[in-house]
C-alpha cells in the first residue's frame, strides 16, 4: 500500500537492476546489497564485505522443478573465500585506542578475527548495538543456510526500526558490504545494508515458508523505492492480490528491465481480472521490444499465450508457444502450457 510506480519513475543511485540466465555473481565496489531469484524460481543469497577477506553465495531456494518443500541442505549450495583486490576500495580502518568496547569487540568479530557467533553477544551485551548485530547476525545466519536463526534475528532488526544504514559502524568500517538477493523471477536489485535490506531478505524467508502475508505486510512497511516496489508487486501477484498490482503499475512503459517486468506482472493481473485485451496490451509492450531482456520478453510470452487460451484462442495461443520453444524449450510453464493447448 502506498506504491505506486510512475513511468517516470528513476532507479535510484547505488541500484542496479538486472536479469540473467545464470543467477547472480560476486558483487564488489558497489554499496549496496542484493535479493535474487532467478528466472528458473532460485533464491540466491551474497553477503560481502569488501576489504575484509570475506564473500558468501548461497542458494535459498532451488529451481521450480525441485519440490517447493525440499529441505535447505539438501539443495545445492556454493559458498567462497576471497580477498579480492579492488582499486579504489580501502581496506576498513581499525578502531580507535579508545573506541568503544563493543565497537572493538564487533571490529574483530566481523573483521579482523571472524567469529560470527559472537555478534549475538555483542548484541546481548550491549543493547543499544543489539538492532545492528541482529542485522549482521541475521544476514550471517542466511550465508550459513540457518534460515530459522536469520529469521529471529532480522525480524527483531526490522522490529526495532532502526537502520543500519545510518550506523557510524557500518560507515566507518564497512561502507561497502553487500547483500545480494533477487526480488522477482528476473530482476535483482543491489541496495545498500539498511532497513531495506533487512526487509526484503525477510520477506523472501517469508515467501519461501508460504507466509505470503507476512511477506506482504513486511515489504508495505519499507519506504516506496522501486526495488520495494518489484518485490511488492511480485508477492501481490503471487497471493492473487491483482487489483493491487494493476493500481501499482498504471501508466508504466516498458523503457528497462524492471519496468517490463512490472508490466508482465500487470497484464497476468488484468487476465486474472478478465481484462483480456487490456491484458494484452500491456504484454504487448514487453513482447515487440527487443532490447528487453530474452527472460523478461519470453515470460511476456507465455502469460500472453495463457491469456489467448483462457479467450479460447488456441491459435495465437500456439504462436506465442512456439515463439518460446524456439529459443528455450525447457522455459518454466512452457510444458503446461502446451499440455493444455493440445488437451
């Protein structure tokens, strides 16, 4: 509630929108954070810290042809350990002689000696640091697979409203970690370690444990961004909140990535509404523009060829079909969707 996307609406500075086939890779030098699932419905997870020596990649949610329920450690997972050396990124500077016990305690914990069970003390310990340790607790606990601990600890991050952001820690020390998630099948988005960050990485546990409302209700706490915005849009869709989705993204062009996606995600919701044409005039824009990403642009199609068959028009249907069989025959939905065709 509250979100509304113009067509002249600007990603802001620090927020990179992108789709790929292969998922995510290591971000660096970028301040900022990143939720991802891929087109092939993976949730992948990155924590880093440039300058610290650290990097985590790790897969939340397997593909759509696994069983949604499957158990964390059993899907496949990549995790790595790196230093990498980047122009014109400092390494953090250690704490002053008289810093603050719990600055130093947090400095080592997180930096100079790792030892990521410590920042829950750190957080017990000292109660005014406790939002910021729950945070990189939280974050933590995700790039170990330990979803029920991340949960706890960034719900009381993002229930304490303070944000990390904003923390003379993070400014000082680690101006350039990064998370890295994707906030739609499609589209992942960087955002810097703040309330936001927390709130999206929450939502999607959330979503992954079939707790859409809380999703939902979580993301509509967090301040209109357009990366907000997608996520919303996207959990909207997913729980058939479709008026809500179609009143988000009114007047939308597809003039990027994001953009487009929103406008599948409208014109799956005008279908579902029976808006049928109008449906397809918002697929419409995706489908004819070609620099839109092949992800995007096939998704596009196959909710317009669900949309001929729910018109009863299999022949366009089967066009649209085929369209993306000929560029990926192993396309999610593509085989229900020829399955009911020919039925």
């Amino acid at each position: 509630m509250g979100f509304r996307i113009r067509k002249t609406f600007q990603v802001l500075p620090g927020v990179r929108l992108t789709v790929s086939k292969s998922g995510i890779g290591y971000s660096v030098g970028v301040r900022g954070a990143r939720l991802t699932r891929t087109a092939r419905g993976q949730v992948i997870g990155t924590v880093g810290i440039p300058g610290t020596g650290m990097s985590y990649v790790k897969t939340l949610r397997g593909s759509k042809k696994a069983p949604r329920k499957t158990a964390p450690a059993q899907r496949a997972a990549a995790a790595e350990v790196a230093a990498p050396e980047v122009e014109g990124i400092p390494a953090p500077p250690e704490p002053a002689l008289f810093a603050p016990r719990a600055e130093k305690r947090l400095y080592r914990a997180l930096i100079s000696d790792p030892d990521p069970a410590a920042i829950a003390e750190i957080g017990a310990d000292y109660p005014e640091w406790a939002p910021l340790c729950d945070t990189l607790d939280g974050l933590l606990a995700y790039r170990d697979e330990d979803f029920d601990r991340a949960e706890e600890a960034l719900a009381a991050a993002f229930d304490s409203g303070r944000d990390a952001a904003r923390h003379p820690f993070i400014r000082r020390y680690a101006p350039y970690a990064s998370v890295e998630l994707e906030l739609a099948p499609g589209v992942e988005v960087m955002l810097p370690i703040s309330r936001e960050a927390v709130g999206l990485t929450l939502a999607e546990l959330y979503q992954y444990s079939d707790r859409l409302g809380l999703a939902i209700e979580t993301v509509e706490q967090l301040e209109p961004t357009f990366s907000a915005a997608v996520s919303l849009a996207e959990l909207y869709s997913e729980a058939g909140h479709h008026d809500e989705v179609v009143d988000m993204t009114n007047g939308l062009t597809a003039e990027s990535d994001g953009h487009a996606l929103l406008l599948v995600l409208r014109g799956r919701a005008l279908r579902e509404l029976d808006y049928f044409e109008a449906a397809r005039e918002a697929l419409k824009q995706v489908v004819n523009k070609r620099t839109i990403d092949v992800e995007i642009r096939l998704r596009a199609l196959l909710e317009r060829a669900n949309t001929y068959l729910a018109e009863n028009k299999p022949g366009y249907a089967r066009k649209d079909l085929e369209r993306i069989l000929a560029e990926d025959a192993g396309y999610p939905g593509l085989a229900e969707a020829l399955k009911e065709l020919n039925g």
